[in-house]
C-alpha cells in the first residue's frame, strides 16, 4: 500500500470513529429527554416475598430503583402474578397482598405511586420513578366486579385478563385449541374498566379472546409485554392483524425481552433480536404502536445481551438509532407512546 493509500485509509478510520462516538452522544440526548416507560417487569413478587430490597442495587435479577434511575428509566409498571392458581378460594386475599407490597414502595426516596398519565410525567419532571399497578390475570377478583372496583380504588390501573391457561374471565394463550373468549363475567369486566379508567391488557389472552375485546372496547388497549408471531410462531405472539386491530384503538405493543418468546428455547437472542420485533411492530402498526414491556424479573437467564439488567436500556436507544430509527420515533418507542394510553385513560 502506498502512503496516499495509507493516509486514505486512516482518515476513513477515523471518521469511522468520529461518526460512531456522535451517533452515540446523540442517542444519550434522545434518551435523556425521554420519558422511558417499561411497561411490564415482574419485580413485584421479590418485594411481597421481600427476597431482596427494591431500593437497594443487587446482583440478583433485572431491575431495582438504583439500576431503573441508571437506565434512565422514569416509569415502571409493576406487574403482581396469581402464583397461587387456587382461585377463587384467596384470589383476593392474593390482591391485597400485593397492593400492600406496592403500597410499602412509597416510602423510597424518589418514588412515586402513580394513578394517571399526568402523575408520571409530574414525576419524572421532578426526577422521581413513577409506578404504576398492574394484575396479571383476572384471578384476583375472585369472579366480582365489586373487587375490581376496589382495587382500582386501591391504585389498579392495568389488568391483564389471564395468564396462559383459562380462568373466569376468559382464555388464556395455551388454551388457544379451545377456541374459547370472553365469558359474560370477563366482557363485564372489560366494561368496568372503561368505566373505570383500567387499561386491558391483552398479553397472554386467546386469541379469539383478544378479538372479542377489541371489538367491545371503545378504549385503547395494550399487549404490554407481547413480541410477533411474524418472527416466531409462538401462541403468545400476536399476528399481524391482531398488531394492526391494536393499533386501530390506539394502543401499545410493548415488545418483551423474554427469550422464550423472541426466539424459542435454543436460539441465541441478543440485542438484534429485540431490534427486530421493535421494528417490525413499527412496520405493521406504525410508530405510535410501538412501546417496552421488558417483561425483566419475569425470567432467568439467556437475557439479550448486552441488554442484560435496567441500566442498560440506553444501549436499546443507540441500538435503533444505528438501524435508522428518527429520534422522535425512538422517543415514542421508549416512553410517548406509553404516555399517550395513559393520559387517554387514567387522565
């Protein structure tokens, strides 16, 4: 190679690195002035079971104040699980259980306990975390809208109709060969939260579930933490169509960043691979579908890498913005699009 070659080659390099560190200073700017919601982490639980302390940062798991504030998160919706599936002998009991978890998070510096859209970005101009309540399944009502009333009264503000298998509200994703929806208590409960101000949730649901309650809804509605059935055919996955039908009520398709739905038991996920379903729910539903339900503390193991715990969700900005991504796309993706649903219906 001869020195006009060589010098050439070295200017190209440095370029190279010149455009890669502004590129990443841009996506720290889109970060920073976003409203990063996840809607969906399962960290509720270690708090009920109190295996580790949510305001302290730990090595255990995907999320805690400190690695949220990191990441630059500035609302997380806590999601509570039927562990017990007895129900309806203490579904309630359950509930209560858990509101009294979330409750006990009021008393960290920096947290807020959010009821509305408005809440959470009061918030997260003051700096503070928002959080927000979410059940993940019906069970917890114990087959009365009396106690879907009091839970809202008590914080409520996103109910997700089942878990995978059947309850009394409707079936769940693995009872799909059923072809079973809505039961009559589930389509008052649908209802109820319109009346209310609960988003639906319809991660997990049938699909003939899911279609029974876009088309009753005169809400917006979310799958809040739900990946495409394009890229992997799992029953949790939701189709093309069903991204649309979502998008036509004006809600989210929060994409997860559990493996087990992104790419099946042995394919190797990374951060390419939550790109891809990011993108394609952009593709299908446009850019104010698109949203995080990270689904963190929900699993173990085999996380996207390097997207590995909360602190690291502004490598997902620089990650999008590589693939092309405007930065006001990006910011809806991250938290707008979230905010939307909530000032819609929580106010």
């Amino acid at each position: 190679m001869d020195l006009k070659s060589a010098l050439t080659l070295n200017r190209k390099k440095e370029e190279t690195a010149e455009d890669q560190e502004l590129l990443k200073e841009r996506a720290r700017e889109i970060h920073a002035e976003s409203i990063v919601v996840d809607g969906h982490i399962g960290t509720l639980i270690d708090v009920l079971t109190k295996s580790r302390e949510f305001g302290e940062k730990s090595e255990k798991g995907h999320v805690d104040l400190p690695r949220l504030k990191d990441g630059g998160v500035k609302c997380v919706v806590l999601s509570a699980f039927p562990f017990d599936r007895s129900y309806p002998i203490r579904g309630v009991r359950a509930g209560l259980e858990y509101v009294d978890a979330y409750r006990s998070l009021a008393a960290l510096p920096g947290m807020v306990l959010a009821e509305s859209g408005t809440q959470v970005e009061s918030a997260a101009k003051e700096g503070n975390l928002a959080a927000l309540l979410s059940f993940e399944g019906g069970e917890f009502l114990d087959g009365s809208i009396e106690s879907l009333r009091m839970f809202h009264r008590l914080g409520l503000r996103l109910l997700g109709l089942t878990w995978n298998e059947r309850n009394a509200l409707a079936d769940g994703a693995a009872e799909s060969g059923t072809r079973g929806g809505l039961t009559r208590f589930g389509r008052q409960v649908v209802k109820e939260c319109g009346h209310l101000g609960v988003i639906v949730d319809v991660s997990h649901i049938s699909e003939a579930g899911f279609w029974d309650v876009v088309e009753m809804t005169e809400h917006p509605v979310v799958a809040s933490h739900s990946n495409c059935h394009r890229l992997y055919a799992h029953p949790r996955n939701l189709t093309d169509d069903q991204i649309r039908a979502v998008a036509e009520t004006g809600g989210v398709v929060a994409v997860s960043f559990n493996p087990d739905y992104m790419a099946g038991d042995e394919a190797e996920v990374t951060m390419d691979t939550v790109c891809d379903h990011i993108m394609h729910v952009l593709e299908v539903g446009g850019e104010g579908t698109a949203a995080i339900g990270s689904d963190f503390d929900s699993f173990r193991g085999r996380e996207p890498k390097p997207l590995t715990s909360a602190e690291h969700l502004p490598l997902l900005t620089e990650a999008l913005l590589r693939r092309g991504v405007s930065g006001k796309t990006i910011s809806l993706v991250l938290g707008g699009n979230w905010l939307r649903v909530m000032r819609a219906v929580l106010g």
